[in-house]
C-alpha cells in the first residue's frame, strides 16, 4: 500500500466555499455497487427502506480556534482538539507556533489572559493548553466570547450564519469540526425519513485531529492515530443489532458515526477512546451504507471510503469530477456535495 493509492487530482474550484441552501438541496451520488444514480439530498426518503436505521452523530462543533497573542506582542493560534479535565479546562490543542513558546506562558485577547501554555504532549504535534476562566464563568462562556468557528483552511469564504457549520439535531458540544455529510439534513427531511419507517439512532464522536489529519507518511499504514472520544448509547447498539439481525441496513451518515459504531464493535465497549485506523481488509461488523462528503486526497478518511467500496472509488470520485447533465460536477469537501454507497462483499473488493 502507497500513498499514492490514495490521491487524485481536485481542482481548487470544486471546492466548495459556502453551503448550499437550503440544506437538502446538496446533490447525492448513489452507487448501487455498481450503478450509480444522481440524486439530491432531499430525496433521501424515496431512497432508503423502510426498516433501515440510520445513524447520526450528534456531536456539535465549538468555537475552538483562539486568535491570541504573546505578552511580546507576537501572534499565536490555538485550535482545540480535545478536552483532558472534566471542566474542559485542559485541552489537547494544536498550536501555532508551538515550539517558541514557554510552558505557563500567558495568551491573550486584548489585555485579557485566556489561556496558558502547557507541555507538548506524547502524541508529538499537539500541546496541553489551560484556558483561564474570570470567576463564576464557565469555559463555554469563554470559548462564545473570544473563539471562532474552526472552518477548514480550504474554506476561504466567510461564514456569515455559524449555524450552517451545525447539524441540526447537534445536541452534545465538543468538537473542533463538523461532521459534514449531517451538514444536509434539515427538520422536514428528518420528518419524512420518520414517516416512510426509517429508524433513526444518534451517536457520539468529537471530531478531533484524525478526522481531518492528512497522512504523513510514504507508507499510510506507518500514520499515527489519535485517539478521539466516542458514546454508543445502548438503545442505538440494541438498535443496529436487531436490525442485522432482521437483515435490515444500518445507515451511518458520515465517517464519524462509522467510526463510533465499528469502535463499539471492535472494542467491545460503547463509550471511550478510539484510534481505530479502517483500511483495506477491514473486517465490517456494523455499517452496510456509507453517507459521506467528497474527502481531500492522502487522508484516512479516503483510506476508509478504500475499505468500504475497493478501489471503485476512484471511478466514482472521476464520475463527480465530471458529471455535468444539465448541471455543474459535483462540489466536494465539507460544504459539498454527497455520496450514498453500499458496502461492497468481500469478493468485489480487489
């Protein structure tokens, strides 16, 4: 396995730079292992069974990324990752630039101190960081005073309605990143999936480094993974299993909820840490349909798309890079568009 299996061309004007409205309008290419339709987002309950159970995440983004600055005068940026305390004052954060600070070295907005430098931690690119609090608020009060919706760099428009980089049904702040294929769902859409006998399950997963990381190594298999903080409730578990065992579908929409699912099978628990790596050979327990956005080329998430479908990935990515019908390609990356893909059996995959 290369890294070069795993890339491709992407002009940058298929990246999408604002969401489409209204939500349900983003475009759907279906493959049907082998037959690909092209469909919209809305029609998603004439698409599904009745009977399938289809799992959201319902985790909602923070404004995790803090533009601070030295006493010296000089600019730092924090990104926070992951919460390491209880009161989600400690965060795992990627900071810029991390080598040139000092440990206790304050960060500030304005005049006012927000955070706390740390150690480096063992992961190796990512620092402990301390937000400081004034007495009687709490951290979100902090984070909704001085924070930022943390958009992808290749997003270069500004986002005038934060609300579009939630999911509608996102209940659980902790995030550093959306969980994009639920970016297209809205309130009526989720209504009629409801009234045509869809079965719908949430699940648990913050988005953190792994979810966005490109891969940093000549030989994919060698990239770290960190470990990122997952909740299987026991009524979704209950659910998918009866549904396996009925021979109905279990539908994630997005790698998240994948990676939630088959980390509450491969680990055997329904709540922790995961740093499941899905790739070629992967041994599916759970999901027999993928709901996705478009993904950048070299990351894991594209290796998972690898793992679900077999190398016919390529061809479906080409289809959407061309498409035109009528209508422009596809849009790709956390404000595009959308692909429905059925598990392939183990024989097709090659």
């Amino acid at each position: 396995m290369q890294l070069s299996d795993f890339q491709y061309e992407l002009p940058d004007d298929r990246i999408a730079q604002t969401p489409i409205a209204p939500r349900d309008a983003a475009r759907l290419l279906v493959d049907r292992g082998g037959f690909v339709e092209h469909r919209h987002v809305r029609e998603l309950d004439e698409i599904l069974r009745p009977g399938d159970v289809l799992v959201v995440n319902e985790t909602r983004v923070l404004p995790a990324r803090l533009r601070l600055r030295r006493r010296s005068g000089g600019a730092v940026e924090v990104l926070l990752l992951d919460a390491l305390d209880g009161e989600r004052r400690r965060w795992e954060s990627l900071v810029r630039p991390g080598g040139k600070l000092c440990v206790g070295e304050e960060l500030l907005v304005g005049d006012r101190v927000v955070a706390a430098m740390g150690e480096r931690t063992a992961a190796g690119d990512t620092f402990e960081v301390v937000l400081v609090a004034p007495i009687g608020d709490d951290v979100a009060t902090v984070l909704d005073e001085v924070g930022e919706m943390p958009l992808p760099p290749y997003i270069h428009e500004r986002l005038t309605d934060t609300e579009r980089y939630q999911t509608v049904y996102a209940a659980v702040p902790g995030s550093s990143a959306a969980p994009t294929a639920g970016l297209h769902f809205t309130d009526d859409l989720l209504g009629r999936l409801d009234a045509v006998g869809v079965e719908r399950c949430a699940v648990e997963l913050v988005v953190g480094l792994d979810t966005f990381q490109p891969i940093s190594t000549d030989d994919p298999l060698d990239h770290p993974m960190h470990t990122e903080r997952y909740r299987v409730p026991d009524s979704t578990w209950q659910a998918c299993q009866r549904a396996r065992d009925d021979g109905r579908r279990v539908v994630a929409v997005g790698t998240t909820a994948v990676r939630a699912l088959e980390s509450a099978a491969r680990h055997g628990v329904l709540e922790g840490r995961t740093d499941l790596f899905i790739h070629r050979g992967f041994e599916w327990r759970v999901v027999d349909v993928m709901m996705t956005n478009f993904h950048l080329p070299g990351t894991t998430l594209l290796m998972m798309i690898d793992a679900f479908v077999g190398p016919r990935w390529r061809e479906l990515y080409e289809i959407a890079l061309e498409h035109h019908d009528g209508e422009d390609g596809y849009r790709f990356l956390s404000f595009g568009d959308a692909m429905l893909l059925e598990r392939a059996t183990p024989g097709s995959v090659g």
